[in-house]
C-alpha cells in the first residue's frame, strides 16, 4: 500500500480497533497463479501472535480452501478491511476563498494484514468460531441471537457446511488519511462540512478528522 508519513498508522491498538468496527474484510489470495478476492467477517484476537490473529470461515463449497490446502499453505494471504470513507470537496477549505489553490480529495482510513492462511476442518474449532463471531455482532441487539437458539442438529448441518481459515499476523499496516496534511482552518471546515450531513460515514469522519488533527 502507498504510504504517506502524514497518514501512516502503526499502533496495534488502533489498527485492532478497525477491524473489530470493520470486520468484513476483502480477502486477497494467489492461488493457481491467479489472484482471488472473497468477502467475509474475520474476528482479530491479540493474544495467539505479537500482531494478532485473524480467524473466519469459509463455504465448503468455496475452492479456497482445498487450493490453499493443495498448495501446502505457502501462499501469503492479504486481508484489507475499509473503515469510515468519504468524498471531501474544496469548498470546506477557508484556503478556496483565500488563494483556490484547493482540489477535491477522498479521507479514508483502512487496514491492510498479511500472513500465511492456514486451514481448520475441525467441528470444536468451528463452533467456538461462529459463537465468536456471533456474539460480537449481536452484542448491543435488544434480544441476542445465540447458535443455542437453534436446533442442535441444524447447527451440526449448518458447521458441516464451512472450513475455518486462520492467519497469523506477519505484517499489518494502517492509513488513516483524514485531512492530517491541511491547515488547521481547512480541517475545522472539513468537520463542519461534514457535521452536517446525516449519512453515518460522514459523522464517523468527522470524529476522525478531529481525533487525528489535535
């Protein structure tokens, strides 16, 4: 990924705390000498290596999984996951009244992790997964859904149907561009611009924008 000094974030934290807020990711694979991208939720877990752990699962009927199998687990995997995005347009800069020397821009900020893709057939394996996932994504809901909640033979088809992947973080970048690089004034009218809209991306960016330019 193209990086900027300005835009470049290195904190584990920060970065962990994307991808739990973000935890769709593309999944990026070269396999058979082609690249491949799937989309699914991956949890992070901190503590299995120094940069994390990423853990999901895919359809058995998915051919990812028996090539990578096939292929000895050797090709690297590449999870990008995409947090709050936004267009920004000159107009919010006090510097397009002052000199128009201004053009539009998009603020983004992502997380890009790599590491070996390593398979898991186990059924323990999987459920402790799926619970996972599925408690993170329910938390906060009025009446939680539970795998519990289903019949116990449903869950037994249903875990039969997937293979779990797992990558251990080898390499995990984060680009946070939100406006770092402008003066003062033109950040303060970025956030007002954005303040104003209703769309829930432009609210999250504009926290950002004030969080990374103090």
């Amino acid at each position: 990924m193209y990086q900027v000094a300005a835009f470049r974030e290195e904190r584990i934290d920060v970065m962990h705390a994307l991808i739990r807020a973000h935890p769709l990711a593309v999944l990026v694979t070269n396999t058979s000498g082609s690249l491949e991208a799937n989309h699914l939720p991956l949890l992070i877990d901190p503590l299995l290596s120094p940069q994390g752990t990423l853990r999901g699962h895919v359809a058995r009927a998915n051919p990812l999984w028996r090539q990578l199998h096939e292929a000895g687990y050797e090709n690297e995997a590449l999870a990008v996951f995409q947090g709050s995005q936004v267009y920004v347009t000159p107009s919010w800069y006090p510097e397009k009244r002052a000199s128009g020397k201004v053009v539009p821009t998009w603020n983004y900020a992502v997380v890009h992790a790599r590491g070996p893709l390593i398979i898991h057939d186990d059924r323990e394996w999987l459920r402790d997964l799926v619970s996972r996932l599925t408690d993170q994504q329910e938390a906060g809901l009025p009446q939680p859904w539970g795998i519990g909640d289903a019949p116990a033979d449903y869950i037994e088809r249903m875990l039969g149907a997937i293979v779990g992947i797992e990558i251990p973080i080898s390499r995990i970048e984060g680009k946070w561009k939100v406006s770092q690089n402008r003066a003062d004034a033109d950040r303060a009218g970025v956030v007002d611009g954005l303040a104003q809209s209703a769309d829930p991306q432009a609210q999250a960016m504009a926290a950002l924008v004030s969080e990374f330019g103090k």
